[in-house]
C-alpha cells in the first residue's frame, strides 16, 4: 500500500469511529394568510411528528391575509 491509500485507511476508520453527534434541528416558519382546510396537512405533520423525524422545527404563524400579511413580511424577522 502506497502513503495515500494508507492515509484513506486512517482517515476512514476515524470517521467510523467517532461517535455520532445530534444535529439541532433547522428552525423554520410556515405562514399561513387564512385559516383553511388546504392547511391540515402541515398541522396533521406536525402533530405526527414528521418534522421532528426529518431534523425540523416548524412553525406554524398566522400571517393573516392582505394589508396585515404584507405588513409582516416587510419587518425584519427581529421586530416579528
């Protein structure tokens, strides 16, 4: 074995042995203008866990429709 494939070698046995660290999961909101039932699949989601399962924190905000809603999205995400 040559110098490189020794340094695979090395270099994949330390990836295998090192032990598994938990990701945080990713922070993210859904903004919903209305409350409608074309929305129940991303409540019946949550509520099921399939968020948490692919790394996932999801909020679920009620951005309200017209004025409000475009109101919302112009602040900063500090002033929300």
């Amino acid at each position: 074995m040559d110098r490189s494939h020794v340094a695979l070698a090395t270099l994949a046995l330390m990836l295998a042995a090192a032990p598994a660290r938990a990701q945080q999961p990713i922070e993210m909101k859904v903004g919903l203008a209305a409350l409608v039932n074309t929305a129940l699949p991303l409540h019946l989601a949550e509520a099921g866990g399939f968020y948490a399962k692919q790394g996932l924190k999801v909020t679920i905000v009620d951005a309200g429709g017209g004025t409000r809603g475009g109101r919302a999205r112009l602040r900063p995400a500090s002033c929300r």
